[in-house]
C-alpha cells in the first residue's frame, strides 16, 4: 500500500504546485498543462499498481539453504583461483582501454568530457581486439601461444603509459557520489562478480557464443559446418569474449561480460552528464546498472550488453556529428560509422537502432548533414564492409546465401528443415498471440513488461510507465532527435522480434532521456521526486528478485565458499547436466578422438574435438539414414567426418527431439539406424540415459553386454509416451507405446514397459 499513499500524495501536491512549477519553455501551460500532467502522474500510478499487483509472490519469498562450515584450506584454494581469474579479465579489460586510448589519439578534435572519453576509448579497444581475434581466426591461426605472445607484446608496450597515469593520479578530479549510490554500486558490483567466478551454465553460451568457437578452437580458426546452423551468425560478441575465456575459462569471460554492465552504466552517467549535470547522471546510470535485461546479461557470457553499450557509441557519436560545425564534424561521423559497424557484427538487430536513427534524420530532413550524407554513406559502407563483410562472405562461400540462415527462400543456397525453420522463426517471435488485429499492437508494450504476460520478462514497468512523459515538455533540438530514435527503435525492434534484449540500446537511452528530460530544473517538481523514488525503489525490488534467480539458477554458495569442485558445480546446475558424460571422455577417451554429440545442441566444455547439431538443423544420422541406403552407409558417413566416437544425451535428446521433430523418420529409415546402433557401435558407457560408443571400424554382430539403446528415446512416440503416463492416459500410452514397439521391436526396455502398462 505504501506505493499507492505515495502516487496519491503526489497527485495531490502536483495540483497545488503545478502551476508554479511550469515555465514558458515549456509545452503545456496554465490549466491544460495541469489536466495532461494529471493524466500522466494517474498512468504512471495505473502502471505501477497493476504490476505491484501481478507481481509473483516468489520474488519476495527467497529459498535459502542451510549454511555449511566451510573448509580454510579449500576456501583459500578456491580464492586463490578466483583472485587468479579476476586479474587476468583486469589485465586483459586494461588492455582493451589502452588500445582504444591510443586508436582515439588518431582522431583528434573529436573529443568529448573525460567520462564519455574512457567510454569512447573503450569502444574502440573493443574493435581492435574484435579484429585480432577474427582476423586470426579467417587465417587460421587460433594458437595460444600467439594469443598469449601478442598481450604480452601490447602490454609491455603500455607499461610507459601505465606509470604516466600513475604519476597524473593526484591530478585527476575525484568524483563525488551520493552514499546510496556508492552502496548501490558495491551490492551490484559484488553480486556481479561472485557470479562472473561460476562456471557458464546459460544455455546459449554452451552452444552457441561459446560453443561453437569451442569447435573453432579445436580447429585453429573460424571454419564452417554444414549441419550447424549457428555457425552462419555473426560471431563478433564471443571474439571479444575470447582475451578472458582463453586465459581464464568460462569465468574470465563472464567477468567480461560483467564488466561490459559496468560500462553501459558509465555511459549511462558521462552521457546524462554531458546532457545535463552530475546530479541527473546518478540517477541515469542507477536506472541503467539496476535495469534486468542488462544486469542479469553480465551473469553469463551473452553479447546484448556488448551490442548495447556499443550501439549506443554509435549514436553518441551520431548526435556529437550534428551538433559539431567543425572540422571536427568528419572525425565523429567516421567514428559513429565504425561503432555502427562493430555494433551489428556483434549482433545483427544492431541494425534497428541504425536504421531508427537514419530514418529520424531522413524525415526531420536533418539540414546540420547537409553536404555530408555522402561522406556519411561512403564510411559506413567501408565499416560495414570490414566489419560485417566477413561474416556475409564466409556464408556465402559456404552455404550458398550471404543472409544464412534467413532468406534462403529468396537466396537460394543451403536449407533448414521447414520443422527448424518455423521453429527458428517461432523463437525470434516468441510467444506473445497477435490474435487480436490492431489491438494486439496497441497493447503489445504492456503485455510485455507485466508480470505473468507475454514471456515473463523481468523488464519492470519503469520505460512503460514514464515514456508517454517526453511528450509533455518542449524538448531541445538533441532531445528531440534521441526521443524519436528512441520510439522508432522500439517500433522496428518488436516488429523484428517481442525478444526484448534485442531492443536494449532503445531501453538504456530511454532511461537516460528520462534523468535528462523529467530532472532538468523547469520540470515540475513532482515529475522529478517521481522518477527519482521509481528509480530507487526497482532498485531495491529488483535485488530480491535477482537473490532468487540466483539460488533457483545459479547456486553457488558451496562453490564460493570452497565445499565444491568446479567439475560438481556444472554437474548439480546444468538441468539434464551432461557433465558426467565431459568427465568420462576426458578420462577414458584420447586426445584425438572427435566425438558425435546426438540428442544434444551442446558442445562447450567437452574436451575434444565434437560436432554438434542446433536443435534447428537435421541430425547427423538422421540425414545419413535418409540418405543411405543401409547401415554400412551410414558408418561410411562417419567415418569421411573422422568421427570416432558417439555420445549421446538420452533425456535431453528426448525432450529436444519432441519440441523441434528432429527426428520424424520412417520405419525403414528407422531400421537402418537400429541397424548401425548394432553392428557400427560399441558400448563403452552408459550410465542414467546418458552413454558414449565407440565408432568401429566395420560392421560387425559383436557380442556386448546389452545396453539400452538411447536412440529409441528420440522418436516422438518416446515423448508422447513418457507424457502420457506421467498425465495417467493409459490409452494414449499404450497407442504410443505400439508405436515404439513397431520401431524397435527388438528392444527389450519398450516390451518391459509395455508389461508394465498391462498390469
């Protein structure tokens, strides 16, 4: 209740003070502007309320385990290793400002205060070191030790500029922060790094921004594979990731990532800054650092707060090249122009914001880039052929269609499966019904940022609340401008997709247009106490909601505290974990096997060489058994891959093989792979659904100890039955089970079950 006493106190102060508070600068004056500032406080209030009141009640009830005493010598082990991690992301992150401090230095007048300078210069760190990693990947030569050779060339190389920062300390402006801030700033802070020290466990990372370049590495660069549909995206995020993770694992790269949250929010503050003062820059990087889709980005190694941070220098860079009448005008266009190609090989919906922000200039027919539009056009074509081009040219070498795996309708050259293709489309779409004509598009916003509607997003409602404010005030020419990229932004980005990581720049400027617009002085006093106490209060909501992500997704306690193994953390956190399966092929597999990885989309952390399909694409040996006409076929298929051993993920395959229909073959086809299970594979684990078999050389009816076969786990009728007996449909179970029967009629385990089921 206490939020509701709140907004009607304020309400109640906004009539008796609004008057006063309003100046000619302003758009709404006198009565009229009482009645719409009116409106506004009651949406901001409706708002509020209603997703106070939808909020589910887990956020406020945090699970805790029991506290165990922690072992000293273990502790300080793990702290030993966790301190090793830290310093090595800090070296190489240092490294990343150098670089781009000294790539700055070449441009000149194009300059900006000293906050918006670091972030500048980090920006262009990001790019140089984006192209090391790439370049050496399109050649070929992803080796340690010439990853490690050239850190330790660049940092030697910064170390008489290291001691020239030293020395010019104490000349520096010591910045000033208000108490709550500096609290905020250390819990955050704290919860970010504790969480930046656990092993990557987000599933995109493990088969895909890591994953994949894990595949690379075991082939020294970036190379294509036809059945693998992610390896057709831009890979831009994951090779800054690569200084951290290469020399750290998967920590040093998640600290990257949360180090990436950090200068979103140092952004947020030097931009707010540079617009107004330091007092609304504070609560502009607040607003930013405690915002969900960010904060909880730096937990994992994901690149939408990479790709946010620098689509945001993007059109930093863009406003300074309008405002700027100078010589220095070309300087900035050239960088906005690089930060906009960095930005969409980093991730391609980086294109919304760039194209919102041309499309602005286009209609407001922007006379300040009179006699440069070609200027402009001819350097975001270079940057976008040196950044972008790659990655469109290795496509369209390899698959046929520069745009793979979109387009290829159109384009021509490889396929999807139609199943993985509506699939794929489905996911960039998600779930939100747009069943309802124009009123689904109305509406769209708000079922996205309420609790328990649309994907169950914890976005907060602070950008739905407050943005129908920026159009109350008569705003400033710059304001104007980044308003309505702001808008169109959020237009074209839930156009493209209702994934609303994909709008974050569009969520981070807002929060900045916000502090900048509601926290100038002529703005009524209500309107600025308002969007203060919102941010302080989701500030703190948000941190109970964080608390339990953490202990349901991310229990780390005994792995902080030293009571847990690296290797145990992943095996009691992955959901359907295939950790034991990465244990035992380290221990029991050669250097050189190459591993199948079926009934799974993941890849990171096996240590071998592996190939994995998407869940989008067609698995291996289901292409191979459509193809071939018998077994032998399908072991010679194998072997032209050099594949020489099998894993496969029993329960996980079973769950993935329902929702995408990987594996819709006939019965003959079927027989064929029942075929080569017998006579093409040994058996050399097999453990809770979860097995691992060795390629032999020839077919051959060699005598084993009977071993389930998993791969009658992955035909639909597995799924439907397991479903059916779980919801107590004795006749759908038993039609299912039929099914099977009829498919593996000599595997014993359905026979089994089917005696069951008669009982």
């Amino acid at each position: 209740m206490v939020h509701i006493v709140f907004y009607y106190r304020l309400l109640l102060s906004f009539f008796q003070e609004t008057t006063l508070s309003l100046n000619p600068s302003q758009f709404v004056k006198s009565k009229f502007g009482s009645w719409l500032f009116a409106v506004f406080f009651l949406w901001i209030a409706a708002v509020l309320v209603e997703f106070f009141i939808h909020c589910p009640e887990v956020w406020w009830s945090l699970p805790l385990s029991p506290l165990k005493n922690a072992d000293l010598s273990n502790f300080l082990k793990v702290l030993g290793e966790f301190l090793s991690t830290v310093l090595i992301s800090v070296w190489f992150i240092a490294l990343v400002g150098w670089t781009g401090h000294r790539i700055l230095g070449v441009f000149g007048h194009a300059k900006a205060r000293q906050t918006m300078t670091f972030c500048l210069e980090m920006g262009l760190g990001i790019f140089f070191w984006i192209l090391f990693w790439f370049g050496l990947g399109l050649t070929r030569l992803w080796f340690g030790p010439l990853w490690l050779g050239m850190m330790i060339v660049m940092s030697l190389w910064a170390v008489p500029d290291l001691f020239r920062a030293i020395r010019n300390l104490g000349r520096m402006e010591k910045p000033r922060f208000p108490l709550w801030f500096v609290a905020l700033i250390l819990i955050y802070g704290l919860a970010a790094l504790i969480h930046g020290l656990l092993p990557d466990v987000f599933y995109d990372s493990l088969n895909y921004f890591l994953g994949l370049p894990q595949f690379w590495i075991y082939q020294h660069g970036i190379t294509d594979n036809a059945q693998q549909l992610l390896s057709g995206y831009f890979y831009g995020g994951s090779m800054f990731f690569m200084g951290g993770w290469m020399l750290a694992d998967t920590e040093g790269a998640i600290l990257l990532s949360a180090m990436v949250w950090g200068l979103c929010g140092v952004l947020a503050y030097g931009w707010a800054e540079e617009l107004s003062d330091k007092k609304t820059a504070v609560i502009a990087a607040a607003a930013v650092l405690t915002f969900p889709l960010l904060y909880l980005n730096g937990w994992a190694v994901r690149v939408d707060g990479l790709f946010a941070f620098v689509s945001l220098l993007f059109l930093y860079a863009l406003t300074k090249a309008l405002a700027d009448n100078s010589a220095a005008r070309r300087r900035w266009l050239f960088l906005s122009a690089l930060f906009a190609g960095l930005a969409v090989s980093i991730k391609p919906t980086a294109v919304v914001m760039i194209a919102a922000a041309f499309l602005v200039l286009i209609v407001r027919r922007e006379k300040k880039m009179s006699g440069e539009w070609w200027f402009a056009i001819l350097v975001f074509g270079f940057w976008g052929l040196l950044l972008v081009g790659p990655w469109f040219l290795k496509n369209w070498a390899f698959a046929g269609n520069p745009f793979f795996p979109y387009a290829y309708a159109s384009m021509g050259g490889r396929s999807l499966p139609i199943n993985g293709y509506h699939r794929l489309l489905w996911e960039n779409q998600q779930s939100l019904p747009m069943d309802h004509g124009l009123w689904s598009w109305i509406n769209l916003f708000w079922r996205l940022s309420m609790p328990g509607e649309g994907n169950n997003q914890i976005i907060g409602p602070l950008v739905l609340a407050f943005l129908p404010g920026l159009f109350l005030f008569k705003l400033k020419e710059n304001q104007k401008f980044l308003v309505w990229v702001t808008v169109v932004s959020f237009v074209l980005g839930f156009a493209l997709s209702n994934m609303l990581r994909f709008s974050m720049p569009a969520f981070l400027l807002a929060f900045i247009l916000f502090s900048v617009v509601f926290l100038a002085k002529e703005a009524p006093v209500m309107i600025q106490w308002s969007w203060k106490i919102s941010v302080w209060i989701f500030a703190v909501f948000f941190l109970g909601a964080y608390a339990v992500i953490s202990t349901q997704y991310y229990p780390g306690w005994d792995r902080w505290m030293g009571q847990e193994s690296r290797e145990a953390y992943l095996n009691q956190t992955i959901s359907n974990s295939y950790e034991p399966l990465v244990l035992w092929t380290d221990k029991n597999l050669s250097a050189d096997a190459r591993l199948l990885i079926v009934g799974d989309a993941r890849g990171l952390y096996y240590p071998r060489f592996f190939y994995a399909n998407s869940v989008f694409d067609e698995p291996f040996l289901v292409k191979a058994a459509r193809q071939e006409k018998d077994a032998a076929g399908i072991l010679k298929q194998l072997h032209q891959e050099g594949i020489t051993h099998v894993v496969i993920n029993g329960l996980e395959g079973l769950r993935l093989s329902a929702d995408y229909r990987q594996y819709e073959m006939t019965p003959a086809e079927w027989a064929k792979l029942n075929d080569f299970v017998s006579w093409g594979l040994k058996p050399l684990y097999w453990k809770n659904f979860q097995a691992v078999y060795e390629v032999k050389d020839k077919l051959s009816e060699e005598k084993t100890p009977y071993v389930l076969n998993l791969f009658s786990f992955l035909p639909p009728t597995a799924y439907d039955f397991s479903q059916a007996v779980q919801t107590g449909d004795k006749v759908k179970a038993h039609a299912a089970l039929l099914e099977q029967i009829k498919l593996f009629p000599q595997e014993p385990y359905w026979r089994s079950q089917f005696k069951t089921q008669k009982q």
